[in-house]
C-alpha cells in the first residue's frame, strides 16, 4: 500500500474549559495528489482537524504526513487561512506581504520566487496593489501565493471560497484543481459550500465532531448522509452549477 498523503488515526480534542469534546475519535487517510474536503456544518469541527494538524491545538491520537509524525514535516504544509484580518489602513503592497515570509532569503532569489508564485495563480498584475484595496477573489489568490513560496507538498485550505463570489469561487479552484495536477501536491480543504465538493473534490470527508463516513463524493453524498450530517428538512441534490464531477 502506498504511503498516504495524510495519515490521522483516533483524534481526540479537548478544548481546556469546555465540557464537550471538539473531535472524537476521527480516524481517515488521504491518497496522494488528491484534492480532499472536509465537511460538515458549523461547528463540526473541521478547523479545528486543520489547526491540529498544523501544530495549533493539542491532541490524543497520531498525525502522519508522508509516513512521518507531522511536528516533523511541517516545512512541507501550505496553509491559506479562513479569514486574514489586518489593519485596512496599514499601507502595505502584494509584494511586501509576500516577502514577509521569505525575509531569511537575498532579495534576487526573494523577487524571482515572489513573481513565480503570483504568474502561477494569475496574480502577477497586482504585484505593486495595496492589500486593502484587493477584491475577495484577488485576496484568495494572494494567500494561495503566499502559501506556495515554499513549495509545499501538502496545502491546508480552511473555507476559501469564504468572501469570494460564485464566479469567484469556480475560478479558486479551477486554480487549485490545476495546481494539484501541475504540482502533484495534495490539498485538503475544509468547506461547507457541497457544490464545491461535488465538483472538485476526488474524497469527501464527514465530520461532526465525530466521524460519520469518507468516501468518493458522488458515493458518499447522499440525502441519508445529509440529513444524518446537517439534520433534517434539508435537502441535497447530488448536482452542481459549477459542472459535472469528472473524477
């Protein structure tokens, strides 16, 4: 059996101070250059797996990524943010933004990998713009940028289509999907929007504070499995606007 990409066995979190247990026992693998999405409603619990994996919370369970315990591979994980706040008056461009994290590199080597980056995610024409003058759309890209500098082999993507428009959304990850394909990386993203899932998504993962199923999305993504994961009087389609799911 190959290596997976991600490897979590029986993760349990406990938040200090709360009685109920955030994650139970969630067990799941992902293959290799897939794209995988968490899912589940608000709450559930799918940040908080992606904050365990990046070393934010502690944990009960085991963590692999590529075969070896995650503190060890963390210079291998990307990871575009659910929301970025910042100082909208903070006078700061793309670019410095970008350089923030290659402050350690000579400033040559820092423009050429910035310019890659922002030419790959079709950024390159607001390299010089303001941060806070930057649509929801453009931001995305820019965090997804700025997640690649160090050419990472896993990238973690807590809700991006969050503050971006339906067009916007099909263009992130028509972005992402060419990116794993181009890259051969695996992303994992967690998402309540299941058009997007069905659509992009090769594994779907089901989360609400335990683990409900994982599977093939046009398998797993069922009204028995929504209703059980959502409640009930909701109702799922099994399609998208976006396209068909090819996978």
């Amino acid at each position: 059996m190959k290596t997976p990409a991600l490897s979590i066995e029986n993760l349990t979190i406990r938040y200090p101070g709360y009685k109920h247990t955030a994650i139970k026992s969630v067990s799941f693998t992902v293959k290799k250059n897939s794209i995988a999405a968490l899912i589940g409603p608000n709450g559930s619990g799918k940040t908080t797996i992606i904050k365990a994996i990046l070393g934010l919370v502690d944990y009960e369970g085991a963590i692999k990524v590529f075969g070896e315990p995650v503190n060890k591979m963390y210079k291998k994980i990307g990871y575009v943010p659910q929301k970025f706040n910042f100082d909208q008056t903070f006078p700061i461009s793309v670019y410095d933004f970008m350089s923030l994290v290659l402050y350690a590199k000579p400033k040559n080597q820092t423009i050429r990998q910035i310019n890659k980056v922002l030419k790959y995610v079709e950024a390159s024409d607001i390299i010089n713009q303001r941060l806070s003058d930057l649509s929801g759309g453009q931001l995305q890209r820019v965090l997804l940028a700025r997640a690649l500098v160090h050419d990472p082999e896993l990238l973690l993507l807590d809700e991006p289509e969050a503050g971006v428009d339906v067009g916007g959304e099909q263009t992130f990850y028509d972005l992402l999907e060419k990116l794993v394909e181009d890259k051969k990386i695996t992303a994992i993203v967690a998402s309540h929007e299941l058009d997007i899932v069905y659509a992009y998504a090769n594994q779907v993962v089901c989360i609400n504070k335990r683990m409900f199923c994982e599977g093939v999305p046009n398998e797993v993504l069922t009204q028995e499995m929504f209703e059980q994961l959502y409640g009930r009087g909701l109702k799922f389609y099994g399609h998208t606007h976006i396209r068909h799911h090819k996978k």
